[in-house]
C-alpha cells in the first residue's frame, strides 16, 4: 500500500468517525478537517448557516488566481436509525478490500482522498489552483450551497470548473434529476375515540394525501419517457418519515411526513406540486373545516434542488477526459450539489470514486481499489494544472 493511500485510509477512519448526520452541527469534522489544513500550511475559509452550527469549508492550495478546479464533496451522513449493520457505522472497518462506514463511499471516501492529496498537490507546483469546497446538509437539498456559493463570490479570484467527487464509479456525468425536498403538517382535532366523528384525525388525512402522491407516482411510472437516458425514466416520489398522534384511544390532532419528487429534466415540477396543494386545499381541507375551523394543511417545500444539465458541463468534461482518456458521458438519478455550482454559471461534472448503490443503506463501504482510483485521478489533476 502507497503512503499516500495509507493516508487516506487513516483520514477516512477519521471523517467516519463524526457522526455528521444532516442537520446536526458540524463543529467536530469541521474543525478536523480545519486542523488537518492548518497543518499542511493551508489557510481555510468557514461560511455558517444562520445559526452558526454548520458551516462550509473553502481552500486554495496553489496560486490564487482565476481558473483551477474546485473539488467538492459534502461532509453530511443520512441516519443509521432502523438499519441493520454488521459493524458500527461510526467506526471505519476494514475487511479485506472493503471498508465499511456511515458515508465511506458517499462521500467521506472522496474527501478522505482529497485530503490525502494535499501534500501532492502542494508539491506539484501547479500553476493553477486546486480549491477545497466541501459543503453541509447536501443529503437534505443541499442547504449548504447557497452559503458557499456566496462565500465563494466574495474571494478575489474565481475557479474556471467544478467536480463533484460523488461516486459515479469513475465515470463522467454531467447531467442528473432535480428534486423538490417537501414537508406536509397536517393540523388534527383531537377527541377521544369512542366517538371519533367528533374530531378530525390528522394520521387519516395524510395517508389520504400519501395516497394520491402514489397515485401520480403510479401514473408517472406507467409512462416513462421514450428514449431517455435516465433510469427511471421518469419522475419519482418518496414518502420518508411520518409522525404524529398521542395515543391510541384519541383521533390524532396532528401528523406530519417528509416527502420527496424528483422530476425529469426539462419538466415543470413547480405543477405538480401545485396539483397536490390543490387536492389538500379543494377535496381534503373543507370537510376538515366543517367539523373545526382550526383544522389545516400546509404542504412545505422546504428547497428545491437543481438539476444538472449539460448546458455549463462541457469544460469541467473535457478536463476530466484530457486527464483519464475516458469520452463518455452519462446521466444519473440521483442529485448532487452539481445543479448550484452550474446554476451558478460554473462548468461541472460529476466524477468520483465507488458505486452509488452501497449509499443510505446498512453496511456502506468503498473499496481500497476505488480509494486508490481516486487518489490517482487527483494526482493526474496536480500534473494538469503544473503545465
């Protein structure tokens, strides 16, 4: 094993060591991350969310100057809650060639890589910069973006192009789904349950709004776009959480559910939301209202996330062939913090090490081998950018 590999091993056993679960403060793996900067003689930049619990980390090793890459990774977890692993999550466990872990391959791997690459890259003499931009709560719409995006517009210099290190297996993606992350609060009457026609139970009203979601989800699903390279091809729904109620003797005066709709490119998600609202407010909310005023519905989009489009990709793609050989271009389902930084009028691809089919779930790993893939990517970008 390469010192440099070894290194990222050991900074990867490290980073899944936080539990960084989205919307827990970050003051742990950022000050780790910091730290572990500071000592390579790297200055770091913080940008904070609102109540100064998490925060975004911006760096520059080389010139600062226009143009250089960007490498970006999120430094949030999803939840461990109800899953069955075999190991704890939150300890780095090596089994042969695997190594297991709460975010090893999505994306604590690339970061641990990025890091371990500094010294490289210090080395190199590039006469391009390398930027660190590593964000918060991308698992969650990516509420960290918009903070580190005008963290970035205030610095002297700006990056010509952006790679997203999340795992696509090494391949080049510059193009993914958007999603409309939404929340539904569903305000009850409680009464007791020996006469429930005299309240309003909430739990029952939002299994009738779950209901029509996989209605249309149904529907989307039975007409899939011909030709498209998405898979799916087409929009998706999720139904993630739900709560509510107090007991089982009382109609429940209140629940709550956290959902998800993920359109295909091009499409106007805005209306189907908007057909949602309508059913709760139309079909739903008068019969509540009938039997107490105070009985509502309110249905939350709390962000909606950019797709990435391959309108701002082509730069960002064309580096990463100059550097791998590789010409191919993909897509992907699943959403990154890509859709901000094009938005943003930067040029940005998806590519990084391990496969996205391990993430959220039990016994996540990566690979020493696409450890090392990564690690060799990195270097090859340090060569690029000394010529």
């Amino acid at each position: 094993m390469s010192d440099v590999l070894q290194n990222a091993v050991n900074i990867l056993e490290q980073l899944v060591g936080f539990d960084s679960v989205s919307g827990k403060p970050t003051h742990g793996i950022i000050s780790y991350i910091k730290g572990y900067l500071k000592e390579h003689g790297i200055d770091s930049t913080l940008s904070f969310d609102e109540a100064g619990e998490r925060a975004n980390i911006f760096a520059t090793i080389g010139p600062e100057i226009d143009g250089g890459v960007v490498l970006n990774g999120h430094t949030d977890v999803v939840p461990v809650v109800g899953q069955d692993w075999a190991t704890d999550p939150f300890i780095l466990t090596r089994r042969g060639d695997k190594l297991f872990g709460r975010g090893s391959v999505d994306m604590k791997g690339f970061l641990a890589c990025v890091l371990a690459s500094v010294p490289v890259f210090k080395a190199a003499g590039m006469n391009k910069p390398v930027h660190i931009a590593f964000s918060y709560d991308e698992e969650i719409g990516g509420l960290g973006m918009p903070i580190l995006l005008n963290s970035m517009s205030e610095k002297s210099f700006r990056p010509e192009i952006v790679v997203i290190g999340e795992p696509t297996g090494m391949n080049i993606v510059t193009g993914h789904k958007g999603g409309f992350e939404m929340r539904t609060e569903i305000t009850g009457h409680a009464v007791h349950s020996c006469d429930p026609i005299k309240g309003v139970n909430a739990i029952y009203v939002a299994m009738k709004l779950i209901a029509k979601i996989e209605e249309l989800a149904d529907i989307r699903a039975s007409n899939p776009v011909a030709g498209s390279p998405y898979q799916p091809a087409y929009p998706t729904f999720n139904v993630g959480t739900i709560e509510g109620g107090a007991a089982r003797n009382a109609t429940a005066g209140w629940c709550s559910f956290d959902w998800e709709y993920r359109p295909m490119p091009g499409e106007d998600g805005a209306s189907t939301i908007a057909e949602i609202e309508s059913y709760a407010k139309e079909e739903i909310l008068p019969a509540l209202k009938a039997i107490n005023p105070v009985t509502d519905i309110r249905i939350i989009t709390e962000v909606a996330v950019p797709p990435l489009d391959d309108r701002n990709a082509a730069a960002a793609a064309e580096f990463v062939s100059a550097i791998t050989g590789m010409n191919d271009r993909g897509v992907v389902s699943f959403g990154t913090d890509a859709g901000y930084f094009s938005d943003a009028e930067f040029s940005t691809t998806v590519f990084g090490p391990g496969d996205i089919s391990r993430a959220h779930k039990a016994d996540e790993f990566i690979t020493m081998n696409e450890m090392a893939q990564g690690l060799n990517f990195l270097r090859k970008i340090s060569q690029r950018l000394s010529r």
